[in-house]
C-alpha cells in the first residue's frame, strides 16, 4: 500500500467505498425479503383464515409450513445476504486493515 501517494490513497478509498455501498445495496433487499419472510405466518395466523373455505385452509397451512424456515437470497451458499453478515463483513475488514496498517509502520 502507497498511502504516502495521495491519488493512490484516493483511488483505493473511493474504490473500497464503492464495493461496500454496492454489498449494501444487495443486502438491504436481502433482509427485506428475510424479514417479510419471517411475518408471513404471523400474517397468515392474523387473518380472517377461518372463515375460509376447507381446501383454502389446507393450503395456507402449506405455507405457513414452508415459511418456518426464511427465504434468504445467497451468493452461490457460501454467503447469506443479511443485515448481521453485512456487519460482520464490514467489521472484519475493518481487522484486516487496521492489521495491515500496523504491521507496515
């Protein structure tokens, strides 16, 4: 790393920043989607469901047994896009760097 360079410095900044803000910008509809994921048998459970004819029952019974485990949206299963594992990648990278800058002084 040139940090003594000042235009480098700038590049790798601005390039850094942008590679977080684009994982953001995954992540944010990612937790939507978990969270909403999560509500949906509450929803369910809420609502008018026993007024509903007998085979409309079976099938919400169906969905709220397929929504006892979220829907995530992953990036090939090696990583969850959430709200905790964005945290966790960007507090990690903070370690990394401040690693690396302590060992080059």
């Amino acid at each position: 790393m040139k940090l003594d360079n000042l235009g480098e410095t700038f590049a790798i900044l601005s390039f850094n920043i942008g590679q977080i803000f684009r994982l953001f910008c995954l992540t944010l509809p990612s937790q939507r989607l978990i969270d909403q994921s999560n509500q949906l048998t509450q929803n369910i459970y809420d609502s008018y469901w026993y007024t509903l004819p007998s085979d409309s029952r079976n099938l919400l019974k169906t969905v709220m047994l397929k929504c006892i485990k979220p829907n995530t949206f992953t990036a090939g299963k090696l990583y969850c896009f959430s709200m905790s594992n964005f945290g966790s990648v960007i507090k990690t990278s903070l370690s990394y760097f401040t690693v690396l800058v302590s060992i080059r002084e």
